[in-house]
C-alpha cells in the first residue's frame, strides 16, 4: 500500500510530464483508481466512467490534431493513422511512460501481479475523460497532441508497406492478421497474371489481380483497406 506521501508524489510528476495541473484533484485521483480498489474500500469512485469518457474525447482530439498536421493526407490515409495509435497497444506504452502502472489503485487481488495492459491502457484513457473535465477542450487537445507526438515515429504514412499498414489496422479492431493466397492464375507464361485473395478468419475482404504475386497481394490488401473504412464493410467483418 503506498503512502499518502507516495501518492503525492507520484500525482505531481504524473501532472509534470502531462503538462496539466488539475484544479480537482479529485478528478485525477479517480481516474487512477481502479474497480478493484473501490469495491474492497466500499467506494462508488473508480475509473470506469472516465474511462468512457476518455475514449471519445481521446478519438475526437486525436483526430482533430491529424486533421490539421497531415493536411495532404486523404480521409483514408487519416483513418489508418488513427487506428495505428488509438488502440490498446498504444495508450499501454505511453501509460508507462508516464509512470501510471506505479500510480493505478488496486485491489488486493490484483495487486501481486500488478496493473495489466488493459488496465493501464484503461487508466491512459481515464486521464484523458479527467483533463476533459477539469480543463476543457483546449487543454485536453494539447495532451492528445502530446500523445501523437510520442508515437511519431510510428506514424508516417510511408514507414509501413501496405500489408503491413492493413494487418495493424485490423489487429487495432481487435481483429486477427489477414491471409493471402493465390486463388487463380492466367495469361501466357511470359506475361502471367495472378490472382490473390486476403481473408480473416475465413471472411473475404478483398481480391486483386497483378503482373506478379507480391503485386496482387499489394493490390489486395489495398482495396482491403479501404474497405475497412467503410462502416457498412466494417460492420460486415465483425
């Protein structure tokens, strides 16, 4: 159990390296206090409201910040940006960059084995729903650019190859990783075509043709992405 002035400290260099000073500490102190902790202490104060919260207003922010920093991107390329960073892998490893695994409240059960990725990454979005509150929408923004920017060597659009760019969106889904075979051959030998389709868990989501295997496989997984931002197609591979 940490002490009281342990967990002062670790609120004050958590608002350190956030660059946000909450006005209701209250607010900061819940969004680091998970169910576990308040069930065992007879609370209704815990996270998952927050958590809720943040998981918007963590998508809306970071989607205005890109909107204006990429501004020769098109709404696809947006998307899959997005989704590489705005996912439970992420807020994970910016949660540990800030110290919150030292910070989140637990219950007696739990804290053996101590804080899970899903509960940092919980917790990570819980701050966002806190600032939100506490500052407003400009202060909010500004953390959510700072959280952009610690990801931002994973972001340039032309770091990742196209199959590899539709793998990271899908698994950011919480989907599986996306197969390729070669369904269909044709033409002369010296000017073949192929024919690749790219399924997941067994579901077609796109089939291309091209002058080589690896071709068609790019061709695939690019119609495959657009695919995936469609809401309609979405909704079909869930």
């Amino acid at each position: 159990m940490k002490s009281t002035a342990d967990s002062e400290r670790l609120a004050e260099d958590l608002q350190k390296k956030i660059g946000y000073r909450f006005k209701n500490k209250d607010l900061l102190k819940q969004a680091l206090t998970h169910s576990s902790y308040a069930n065992e202490s007879g609370s209704s104060s815990h996270n998952e409201r927050l958590e809720f919260l943040g998981d918007a207003v963590l998508e809306l922010t970071v989607s205005e910040h890109l909107y204006n920093k990429y501004k020769d991107l098109d709404e696809g390329q947006l998307t899959r940006i997005r989704s590489q960073i705005v996912c439970e892998k992420k807020l994970y490893k910016w949660g540990l960059m800030l110290g919150l695994q030292e910070s989140i409240k637990l219950g007696k059960s739990l804290i053996k084995k101590g804080p899970t990725v899903a509960v940092t990454a919980d917790a990570a979005e819980s701050l966002f729903g806190a600032v939100f509150l506490d500052g407003g929408y400009t202060h909010v923004l500004s953390l959510a650019k700072s959280y952009v920017e610690f990801h931002q060597a994973e972001l340039s659009p032309d770091r990742l190859d196209t199959k590899t760019m539709l793998q990271e969106t899908l698994q950011a889904m919480g989907m599986g990783v996306p197969y390729y075979k070669t369904i269909e051959r044709s033409g002369p030998d010296h000017s073949l075509l192929f024919k690749v389709q790219v399924t997941i868990d067994e579901k077609i989501l796109a089939e291309a043709w091209g002058k080589s295997i690896k071709e068609a496989e790019f061709n695939a997984a690019k119609t495959a992405l657009e695919k995936t931002e469609s809401s309609d197609s979405y909704r079909r591979l869930r």
